[in-house]
C-alpha cells in the first residue's frame, strides 16, 4: 500500500469553541448528499418543538429533528454541502428552545440494554459527523464487537472542529467511550488521534488514567490517516474487505462520541455540532457550535465576515474532498465539517508528463493517469478498477502539471458503475 | 447573501510542478555543461591543441541545438495557426531540453550542420508525436540516433583530432588510443582484457572522473553518480529504472567475469563506460517514455540493461546505450499497455519481474559467447615472395578490422629497406582514410622506426593492422 502524504496547511487556529446557536431560522434539507430523500411530517404553519422529527428517512426510519422550535414554513429551495439546490422545510426560530415535554426526562444511564441504546442512537438521529452521515445505529448494530475506535484524526488540512472537541470535552469523550463500551459489552477501546495534536494528547491523558481499557493510539501525521480503513490498519493492524464490523471493530468519529454524550446525559437528539469556519478568506477563524441546519452566511456574518482575498471560494468541507460553492447561503447539514474561504491558486493545467506521482500516492492504489488517458474506453476501464476511488484528491493534489485527476477518475467511476 | 465563483477538483495543490522539475534537470545539467566545456574546450586550449573557437566549442554545441529546437516547436506551432510565445514554449513546452541533451550526447566532432539537422529531427519527433507529454521517443535520442546512423561514416568516431595526444599527455603512456573504450574493444573482436580496455586511458579511476573520449557531457560518471542521488532524492526521477538497469547490467557482466574468468573490474567498466550512468540517470528516467507501473519500471530497466549489454557483446555496434534505450521507450508502450491489463493480476506482475530477472540471469551466458580473453591467433600469412634482381617482391595477408585475412598487401623490398607497399585487397570500411592520408608512405618513411608512428584516429584498427604487417614482413625478409 501506498504511504499517506504529509500535508502542511500551516494554519493555526483557536481550539475554543464559540456559541452560534440563535439562526433566525433553520432549514431540513429533504435530500442528504448521498440523495437519500427524507420524508417531511410536518405541515405548513405547524408549531415545531425543539427535537421534535421534521422528516424521516422511511427506509430505515431514521429521523431528522429540528434543532430549534417555532412556525413551519415550505417552500424554499437551499443549497446542501454538495452543491446540489434541495427542497427544505424551514422552521421560523421563535428562540423559546421549546421542547416536547417528553423529552425533558432522562433515562439512567446504567440502565440502558444493548437494544435501548440502538434505538435510542436510531430515534435521536445519531449520524456520523465526519462527513459520512452514515446512520450510527446500523453501525452499533453488530454483534461481537471486540474494539471501538473512535477516529480523532481528522487528517484533512485546516479541520479542526474534532481537535476543539477533544481540546474542550476530553473527559465527556472519555466518559461516554466507557459508557458505550459498558452497554455495548465492548472490551476495549483506543482514542486514535495524531501525534502532532500535543495538546489534546495532554487533555486525554489527565484524564485516561480512571479507563484501563481506553488507550490512546496515534497515527502520524499524514493524509489520508484518518480514512476508516487506515485508522483499523494503522492501529490494529486489521484489513477489512467493505466494513470493519466485519472483523468486529467499530469506527467512530469523535464529534459523533460527543454527540452521543449529550444524548446519553441530555437526552437530546442530535440538534448541534461543532463546525471549523476557517482559511485565509475569514475574519475570524473559529470552531463553531452551530444549530444544525443554521445558514452558514449566517454564522460567517455573526463571526465579523469575510477578509478581502482574491478569488475567494466557498469550500463546505476540507480543502481536499471538499465541494466548491457559488454562495454562501448553505445549509450547515450533519455532514459539514467545515466551512472554507481560500484564495483558489488555480493555476494552469499543463499537458500529463505521465510521472506517475498519482500512482504512487493513491491510498487504494489505482493508477489515477491511466484511469484518466483511458477515459473513453470503457473496457479498459473496467479493467483498472475507478470503483475502488475514495476521491481523497490526492492524486490532484501531487500532480505536478496541476491536472485535476481526481474529477477525471469520479467520471471514470460514475460510468463503470452504471453500465 | 455572498456569490462565490466554483471551480470543480480539489483546492490545495502541492508544491511539485512540472516545471520545477525540469528546471531542476536544466540546473543539475549545469555541471556537466562545464565539464564538457573544461574537457573539450578548455583543456584541450591551455594544451595548446586550439584557439578561442575550441574553448567555446562545447558550449556553442549545447546552446545551438537548444536554440534550433526552440526555433523549430516555434515555426511548428505558427504553422499550426496555434501561436505561442516563446516564453511559453521555455516554459510550459520545456522545449529546449531536448537541445540540451543532444548537445551533450554527441561527439564534439560533429559538424556543426550535422548538429543542427540532429536538432531539428529531435525537435520534430517531439511535435510531430503529439508534443510535451505525448511523444513516445525521447527526442534528444531520436535526434543522436539520426546524426550517428545517417552520418557515422563522415563523423569518424567520438575522438577529437587533439584528444589522442590530450589523453596520452595526461596519462602518460605510450599506448594509442583510438575511439571509446568501447568501440576498441569490439574493433578487437570482443577481446576483453584490461589492457585493452582499461590500461590505454589508465585506470578505472580516469573513466570514473570522465577523462575518457566519448561525447561531450556525458563521460563523468562521478558527476553522474551525485546527479542520480540528487534526482532521485529530490523525487524528479523514478529511482527503480536507473537502479534496476544499473543493477541488471552489473549482474550480467559479474556472471561473465565469473563464466569468463574475467577480473572484478569489468563490472565497473561495463558501468562506467560508454555513457551508461548518464543515459541511467536522464534518458530512461525521461518520465513521458518511461514505463508507470512500478513492475513496470523493474521490468523496463533490467529489459535496458539485457539489451545494453547484448548491443555491446553481440553486434558491432559500439555504443549500446542510445539504441537500447530507444528499443525500450518503444517496449514501455507495451509495459504501459500491460499495466492496464495486468492491474487487478498482482501474481502475474510480480511473476513477470521474476522472469525478467531470470532472463537476465540466463542471457549473460548469450551475451558472453563472443567475448574472448586472449588476443586471436595471428592469420599472418606470406602467400607467395619472388626475387627479381633487386627487389623481393612479397604478398601477404593478415587480420585486419574486419576480420581474418581482410588485408592483403604486396610489398617490394630492395636492398635492405620497404620501397614500396600496394594495398591488393581490403575488406575493411575505412581503407579510404589510409590514402587520404598517404599512410603508406608514411610507413615507408618511418620504416624503421614503426612504433613511434601513430595511427590514424578514425581507422586505427586498420592502420595499426597495416603496420604490423609490414612489421612482420620486414622480419622474415631480413631474416
């Protein structure tokens, strides 16, 4: 396998968490970025408590609750984190913080089954919030868990919304890994975070001491360190075929841990996260919290806007997998990280040199050139398997001639996997 | 509400770029342009061998056909209706390298036109294939190639008028040198023996430092050496071609010293001599016509080192390396053809590296069957000596360039001296040089004195055979 990448990003950034947590208003996307619709149960004019299900994914009954109360409102069409214009149900904020009266009770911790947490991970929408939005309960859902990992990683340059969660919350992140793994039945499990991140390394470590069976695993400085597979491989030394629930191993993202933590001690479904507003383009570079489905123009304006910079562009996501925007009026869903104004140094493409750098970094070893010379030929392509692309970007990022493999290879990727 | 413009790829590039890594190349060439410049121009003047011309020679010979290539992807592309400034074509087209490199892979005795003609189809057989990142030669070769091939004859070897007499200044011996060191050793049928290898530039350490003929930047193998270290470290290069070739054509040429029974410094003569580290270095790494795949550099290397290696042992070609590794950019297409094929098949690539490393293995012993260790028994022969009155009229043949019995040579004694030698047959290409130069008469003057009279660099082979002849004729006549 190839090694991963040291990417410098320079960026220094406050590990404080600010509050943004009053939007005038919030929207439920009825379409996440994997074009998974949601079903809305609402209707317009509706008073909407605070946690109370907007819409549902029917599929899998998983829910989407609305992180602030007030009036319904339809009609409204808003940009998701894929640059795609989706169908939302907005929800007037009448800054009560409103909640149904069902929810103000707490269950015991220590009396939860294994089944009640399940459920209670599937009614509270607990999603994964590095960017999958993979539903947590179908993860959790597995028998013979032998090891929780929970991913602090977040290789990807100027992130740092998990590194500001671990910074400020290290021992709720603890205190829930042990709650888990008391109602799982889990027997261990490993914090994997860098081992640049000193300062959270410090944090955890004040508090580690009381949790035999928590150790913190860290993995180099690189990219893709954090990608699930090279989290299992570099910790455990475990390879899987498609999931590590295979081998009995649970992945999770950090800020998801802390997610279930306040479930667990709140009793709160899953209305706010932690996002990285950040890069040269703002004012002020900070990790949020934020409602979720809060605008972000929103949020940039309430943290003093934007610096002058030319040819700023709007990433939703890091620098490398992230997705340019034509405005800044997008929804924070569950599955934006961060949120990027960078001077696009875009420079000109030059003719491929066939140096065979993509090649030699592609962390599922695909041969990125060749995949993009035999782009009109189906056959071939069939061949040398685009499938496999995890779209890390970083074949465009070490090209030499500034091609932009990566969109070459998600082309490759969209035919071979419709014909 | 703020617009933003949006670009589709990913947002953080690195620092490696295209052009960085042929300037890089551009800069590592420097030192080799100054010493071609000091060994053919410089040193040769402060000899006394040549005058101003001489000393800016080698570098006229660089920056001419840089200048030509520049020239010629500039006319391309206006003719094309496709204009572009010339500052692009430095920059974006890097059309001067393959001017640079030709420059220093030629003789410094090639005519100045030569060179440019040279340039010119270098440059085309870039355009022409597609332009930067699409040809499927390496142009500079392509150009070499032409100028040796379509000119060999008129060229006359890779030794400069002066450099015989530089070399002997320099070292101190009496031996004659003619071409490379290669190329007197397949003039000698393949006779692999320091003496003749080696001994006549001195020691391994003179072709180490480059003080050896041969073209006009690519005879250091030390600087070589701390190029392909730097390249490598600085990620311009695919360090498994240059290794794997390096490695395979030690591995050959160990097995026939071993087979051969061949001292341990004809590994270090097979890597020194005749261009091969620089070709390792900055012809096989030429990333546009090298192999992708990783197997695939393994197995385009050793395929060079096999191909080298029977260019030097088995043809009368001197000079392996330039054909061999225009034979290979050819083969890369194939080995880029099988990446994709191969690319779930992991078992098959790797088996193909093994058989890749047999097949080396297996052709040393080919390689080696030509390769002799003693000097070949003298064909001398007197076929027939009359005596009218005066004159003792002799007609001998012997062993020439070309093989056994390809001179045949009448030669009239009277008294105690040769008055006259005719040449009555020859089977050897350059017997035109030895009128030309009256070589003849030059023996008959300098009979009896024959080992002080030098050979003529170009046809020494045949001229030192002739020599000897009437060497051995005068013998048995005054016996």
């Amino acid at each position: 396998m190839n090694k991963p990448v040291r990417i410098c990003s320079n960026n220094k950034i406050n590990y404080d968490i600010e509050m943004y947590i009053k939007p005038e208003e919030i929207y439920v996307p009825l379409e996440n970025k994997n074009g998974i619709t949601y079903k809305h149960l609402v209707k317009e004019g509706d008073y909407i408590y605070k946690g109370q299900v907007v819409a549902v994914n029917e599929k899998i009954d998983f829910p989407i609750h609305s992180s602030v109360s007030g009036y319904a409102a339809f009609g409204s069409t808003k940009l998701i984190g894929n640059g795609k214009k989706i169908k939302c149900v907005v929800v007037k904020n009448d800054f009560k913080e409103k909640y149904e009266k069902s929810k103000l009770k707490k269950k015991e911790i220590s009396t939860y089954s294994k089944e009640e947490f399940i459920e209670a991970l599937r009614k509270n929408g607990i999603s994964g919030l590095g960017g999958s939005d993979f539903p947590t309960f179908i993860k959790y859902n597995t028998e013979n868990i032998k090891c929780l990992l929970v991913n602090a990683v977040e290789c990807e340059p100027f992130i740092s919304c998990d590194k500001a969660v671990i910074h400020n919350y290290s021992e709720n992140i603890l205190e829930t890994v042990d709650n888990i793994m008391e109602i799982m039945k889990i027997p261990k499990a490993y914090i994997v975070m860098k081992e640049i991140n000193e300062d959270s390394i410090k944090n955890i470590n004040k508090y580690i001491g009381t949790y035999p069976n928590i150790k913190v695993s860290l993995v180099k400085d690189a990219y893709p360190n954090g990608w699930e597979r090279l989290v299992v491989k570099n910790v455990l030394g475990i390879e899987y075929v498609n999931y590590p629930s295979e081998k009995g191993i649970i992945v999770s993202n950090l800020s998801t841990i802390y997610s279930i933590y306040e479930m667990l001690e709140y009793n709160r479904p899953l209305t706010e996260r932690v996002i990285t507003i950040t890069g040269p383009g703002i004012k002020k570079q900070r990790n949020v919290k934020v409602k979720i489905g809060a605008l972000a123009s929103e949020v940039i304006s309430g943290l003093e806007g934007y610096k002058n910079i030319k040819n700023p562009l709007f990433i939703a996501g890091g620098p490398m997998m992230g997705n340019s925007l034509p405005t800044d009026e997008v929804i924070i869903t569950k599955d934006i990280n961060c949120l990027l104004v960078i001077e696009d140094h875009f420079e000109k493409n030059l003719p491929c040199i066939k140096c065979g750098k993509c090649m030699e970094v592609c962390p599922v070893n695909i041969y990125p050139v060749l995949i993009m010379e035999n782009r009109d030929n189906i056959k071939k392509l069939k061949d040398l398997k685009p499938e496999k692309c995890i779209e890390c970007g970083l074949c465009s990022f070490i090209c030499p001639s500034k091609i932009e493999v990566r969109e070459f290879v998600r082309i490759a990727k969209e035919k071979v996997n419709n014909k | 509400m703020k617009k933003f413009s949006t670009r589709e790829g990913n947002f953080m590039k690195s620092k490696n770029s295209t052009s960085n890594m042929m300037y890089t190349v551009l800069v590592v060439l420097v030192p080799f342009i100054i010493f071609g410049t000091f060994k053919n121009g410089i040193f040769p003047a402060v000899k006394g061998y040549g005058d101003l011309y001489t000393v800016f020679k080698p570098l006229l010979y660089i920056i001419i056909p840089a200048l030509v290539c520049l020239l010629v992807e500039y006319l391309y592309y206006l003719i094309k209706k496709d204009k572009k400034t010339i500052y692009q074509l430095f920059g974006e087209h890097y059309a001067i390298i393959p001017g640079v490199f030709l420059g220093l892979i030629t003789s410094i005795n090639t005519p100045e036109w030569f060179l440019i003609v040279g340039a010119v189809i270098a440059s085309l057989s870039k355009v022409l294939l597609g332009g930067l990142g699409k040809n499927k030669l390496n142009p500079a070769l392509v150009g070499a190639l032409f100028i040796t091939v379509i000119f060999s004859s008129e060229i006359g070897g890779y030794l400069n008028p002066y450099e015989d007499n530089v070399i002997r200044d320099l070292i101190k011996i009496d031996a004659i040198s003619s071409a490379t060191p290669l190329s007197n050793m397949t003039a000698e049928g393949y006779l692999v023996t320091y003496d003749n290898l080696v001994a006549p530039f001195g020691t391994l350490w003179t072709f180490f430092f480059g003080k050896i003929p041969g073209a006009i930047g690519e005879t250091c193998s030390f600087l070589c050496i701390i190029a392909l270290i730097y390249l490598i470290y600085a990620k311009v290069i695919k360090w498994r071609i240059p290794v794997s070739y390096l490695l395979s054509v030690a591995v050959i040429s160990l097995i026939i010293c071993l087979t051969k029974d061949i001292g341990l410094w004809f590994v270090l003569f097979n890597l020194l001599s005749g261009g091969l580290l620089f070709g390792a270095t900055f012809m096989a790494t030429d990333p546009v016509t090298s192999p992708m795949s990783r197997e695939g550099q393994v197995i385009g290397g050793i395929f060079l080192g096999i191909v080298t290696m029977a260019i030097r042992y088995l043809t009368k070609l001197p000079e392996g390396v330039l054909i061999s590794i225009l034979i290979y950019n050819v083969v890369t297409i194939f080995i880029n053809y099988l990446t994709v094929k191969l690319y779930s098949k992991k078992t098959v690539r790797i088996t193909l590296v093994v058989i890749t490393s047999i097949l080396c293995l297996l052709s040393s012993f080919v390689i080696g069957k030509n390769i002799i260790t003693k000097e070949p028994d003298d064909t001398y022969k007197i076929t027939s000596k009359e005596t009218v009155g005066n004159n003792t009229v002799y007609e001998v043949s012997g062993r020439g360039y070309a093989g056994n019995n390809s001179i045949k040579l009448k030669i009239i004694f009277t008294g105690n001296d040769v008055t006259n030698i005719e040449v009555l047959k020859s089977y050897e290409t350059y017997t035109g040089r030895i009128y030309e130069e009256e070589y003849l008469d030059k023996i008959i003057d300098n009979q009896d004195n024959l080992d002080n009279l030098d050979t003529i660099s170009g046809c020494t082979v045949t001229s030192k055979a002739i020599k000897e002849i009437v060497e051995k004729t005068k013998q048995d006549y005054n016996k």
